[in-house]
C-alpha cells in the first residue's frame, strides 16, 4: 500500500493524467486537488482537450486554460503545448467574470495554432479519407507538425511581424497543395491572418516568459505544483492506438519535454480513470458496447464531447489496458470517477483479460488489427444502485467504509487486479462530490 495521499499534498509536485482515451474527468480531479497548489501547469495538447469542472457558482468548461485555475494561485501553459491565441484570450475573459485575479504565464516556446492551421486540420482529414482519424478539427495536428517540421510559429514569433509574415509565408509554400483552394491561397488573406495575430500577440505579450525558468524556480523553493495532462493515455503519439491518436505525448514523460522541470521532480502521479470507457473518434475499443447498451450509457452520463459536441463511444472498463497505462506512466494511485453514474445501470461488468486466437494476452497487443480482433473477459458485478444527492452526501461525510458494499466489491477488484489503491473516488460531477481515501 502506497503512503497516505493527503499527508504528501502539503508541499508536493503531483502529476494527474488520464489512463484510457480522454475525457476521464481529469478537469474535475485537477479542480479538486489544486485547492492547496501553488500553481497549477499544462504541458501538453490546445484546444483538442476539453474539461468541465462543476462547483456551487457553476459549471466552467476549460481548454487551454488549465483546469485548477479557480483555485490555484497561479496557471503556467507549458512550451509543449499548441496554443489557439485568440481562444486563450477568450478563455481568460470568461474566466474573469468569477475570478478577478487570473495569474497566466505562457510559455514562450509554446507553439501557435492559426486559422490556417485550423483550416489544415480538415483538409488533412480530407485527404486521409478512410483513415482519417476523426479529430476535434481544432488545428492541433498540423500545429504540431510544423512544430517538428521546424517551421512552426512560437508564442515569442508574435510580436515580431516580420518574422511572423515569413513564417506564415513558409508554411504556405510547405502546404500548399492543401491550402490552394482555401481563402489562404491570398496573399493578402494571409497577410491580414498576420496582422490579427500580431495584435493579438502585442496582447498576451506581457503573460509570456520563459517559464521552464519560472517552474524551476518555484520547484525549488518548494511551491506546491500540480501539473495538469490533456488527453488520455492511449491517445499518446508514442504510447496510444496510433494513427488513431493525438499529435503529441499524453504519458508522464511528456511532463519534462513540454514544461522544462524533470520528470524526477514529480513526487506523486495520479491516474483518472472513469469507472467506464468513452472514446471519441475513430480505432479500436475492445470493450465498446454495442449500440443499445451504448445508448443507455451515453445518455445516462451525457456522454458528448465537452469540445465537438461529437457522441463520444462507450464501453466497459478495460484493465488489461489499464495495466499498460499503468506501466507506462508509473502511475502511483488512482482517481476513479463517474461511479454515480455507472451505478444507474443495473448490470456492471468489468473486462479483466484478453483472448487472442484461443490464447490470453499477458500484454496490450500493439496492432491495432489485433486490438480489434481480442475478445473480451468480463467480471459480472451487481449495481450499487442510483445513490442520489442525499446518500452521495452522506457516503462523503462518513468516508470509505460507508461506500455501498457493491461498489466496494467493484473498487477491491480493480485494485487487486491493477495493483494500485484507488485513493480518491468521485460521486458526481460536483466539486464535493468527491471521496478522499484516508489510510
Ligand atoms: P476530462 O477531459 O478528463 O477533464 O473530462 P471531461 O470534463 O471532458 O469529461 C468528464 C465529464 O464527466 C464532465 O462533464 C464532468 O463534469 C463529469 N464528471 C467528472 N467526474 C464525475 C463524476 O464522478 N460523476 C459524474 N456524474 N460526472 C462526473
Ligand atoms: P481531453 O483532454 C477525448 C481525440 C480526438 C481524435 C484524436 C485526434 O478532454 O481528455 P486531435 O484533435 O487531437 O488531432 O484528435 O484524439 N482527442 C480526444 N478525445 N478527449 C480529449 O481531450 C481528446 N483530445 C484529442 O477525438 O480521436
Ligand atoms: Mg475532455
């Protein structure tokens, strides 16, 4: 049994990440947990992640914003993300109406997404016809790409138009074939794109720094940090069901590569599971239910993109790959989430093993040809039924014994088979709806 979570959180360097295919309820983690954060970072991922944190003044729906930003004293957008300025700048305006002081910094290093970019995304999709990936058409792929590619703008290029002009200029000429028919295909369109982002570069200007230096510093004075990663673990460019995946890093690593302070710092890594699966977009899903049992899920937990709206497919918890996310995170504890909602079903199942051509895996396959063919072990579990307000709220003031003894079984099973205690449940989409296990 890992040491109490509570008694590390005083002072610490926590990582929470999702371990399936997004959309865990990190956002709502991330919230809970960043009440006593010095500063709360994003490494990772734009405006494809999309998180909602529900508290007694309403629901807040992040993207590029980090998710503790209600609580935590300062946020920090890593050099590793994508970011949408215009997008920001709208976000940190809403966010203004129930916060006065939002304290951002943002990476200098970070990269843009323009409208171009954006515009790339489906033309891309286009292109790859059937094996497209289905992306949040938010621009993030091809931000990337230039990113790798060398020809990508950075937060810093902004506020130097020329610079800004000849890269916009370069990435055309790169792209050409896909942006010929586009209103990019101008000369002057481009340059007017150039323009709005100058300002808006002129704009966010003062938020910019180099923030691997900023972060050091605060890890070094012993600041309370909890870094916030976008996505899921099996979405990882590396890690996940590639292609069917997102264009950057999801897993623990990517913490030093896109905030600057070493992975070896991070004291504790907390992996979000939902106590179900969803997925949006296409690739394989061993566990997906089919479409009637799907339906009933998808409904009961409103199951639709918090970013396209998109129907997200659902399934049952899948621990043989949660085992893998495990391993390659090095994942400590676990948060599960959405056990309100699984409970309103009135049969539960858990899929433990896969079976290969008449052989268990001991491992994820890494085809995702074989990823599609595994048949599923199920674990039958009985509901613990729909809690309700009332009972949720007295399961929280009476702590983890008073749980349902049904999902107590659910739970017990999970840690046997992942080998990790599950430390914080989550009963509602609310902000005290959440259960902190004390050992
Ligand atoms: P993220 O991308 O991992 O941050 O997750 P999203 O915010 O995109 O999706 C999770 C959804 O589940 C959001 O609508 C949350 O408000 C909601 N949610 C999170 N935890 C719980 C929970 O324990 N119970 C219920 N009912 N909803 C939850
Ligand atoms: P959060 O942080 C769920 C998925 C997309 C698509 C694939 C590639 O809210 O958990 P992209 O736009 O990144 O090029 O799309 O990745 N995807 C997500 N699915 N939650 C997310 O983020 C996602 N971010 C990307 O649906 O299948
Ligand atoms: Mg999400």
């Amino acid at each position: 049994m890992v040491a109490s979570f509570d008694a590390q959180l005083a002072c610490m360097i926590t990582l929470v990440l999702g371990l399936q295919f997004g959309d865990e309820g990190k956002g709502k983690i991330v919230d809970y947990l960043s009440e006593s954060s010095d500063a709360v970072i994003k490494f990772n991922g734009g405006s494809n992640a999309g998180h909602t944190v529900v508290t007694d003044e309403g629901k807040f729906k992040f993207h590029l914003v980090p998710s503790g930003a209600l609580r935590a004293g300062e946020v920090i957008l890593g050099n590793g993300m994508t970011i949408d300025p215009f997008l920001l700048d709208q976000e940190m305006n809403n966010l203004s109406k129930f916060k006065e002081k939002i304290n951002v910094k943002i990476s200098k290093s970070a990269h843009v997404v323009t409208p171009m970019h954006r515009y790339l995304d489906q033309a891309e999709e286009t292109a790859r016809g059937s094996l497209s990936i289905g992306t949040t058409a938010q621009g993030i792929g091809p931000t990337y790409e230039d990113k790798y590619a060398r020809t990508g703008i950075r937060i810093a290029d902004l506020s130097n138009r020329g610079l800004l002009e000849e890269k916009i200029e370069l990435i055309y000429r790169m792209k050409r074939s896909l942006l010929e028919n586009s209103e990019y295909a101008s000369e002057q369109n481009r340059r007017a794109m150039a323009e709005k982002l100058y300002e808006i570069g002129l704009k966010l200007k003062h938020l910019t720094c180099d923030t691997e230096i900023y972060l050091n510093d605060l890890a070094n004075k012993g600041k309370n940090l909890l870094f916030e990663g976008s996505h899921g673990s099996m979405l990882d460019v590396d890690f996940g069901t590639y292609p069917f995946v997102t264009s950057s890093n999801t897993t623990s690593g990517a913490v030093s590569t896109g905030s600057g302070l070493s992975l070896r710092r991070v004291d504790r890594i907390v992996g979000v599971v939902k106590s179900y699966m969803s997925r949006v977009g296409f690739g394989p899903f061993p566990t997906e239910l089919p479409a009637a049992e799907g339906d009933r899920l998808r409904t009961i937990g409103n199951e639709y993109g918090t970013t396209t709206g998109r129907p997200r497919r659902v399934g049952w918890l899948d621990l043989v790959l949660l085992k893998y996310t495990i391993m390659i995170n090095d994942v400590d504890s676990i948060a599960l989430t959405r056990v309100d909602t699984l409970g309103k079903l009135e049969r539960i199942k858990i899929g433990y093993e896969y079976v290969l051509d008449g052989k268990t895996l001991d491992s994820l396959p890494k085809s995702n040809e074989d990823l599609a063919r595994v048949s599923v072990k199920y674990r039958d579990f009985k509901s613990w039924g729909d809690l309700g307000d009332d009972r949720i709220r007295e399961i929280i003031g009476k702590g983890f014994d008073n749980l349902p003894a049904e999902l107590k079984e659910y739970i017990d099973f999970i840690e046997q088979k992942l080998g990790k205690d599950v430390d914080i449940i989550s009963l509602g989409e609310k902000r005290s709806m959440t259960l902190f296990r004390k050992q």
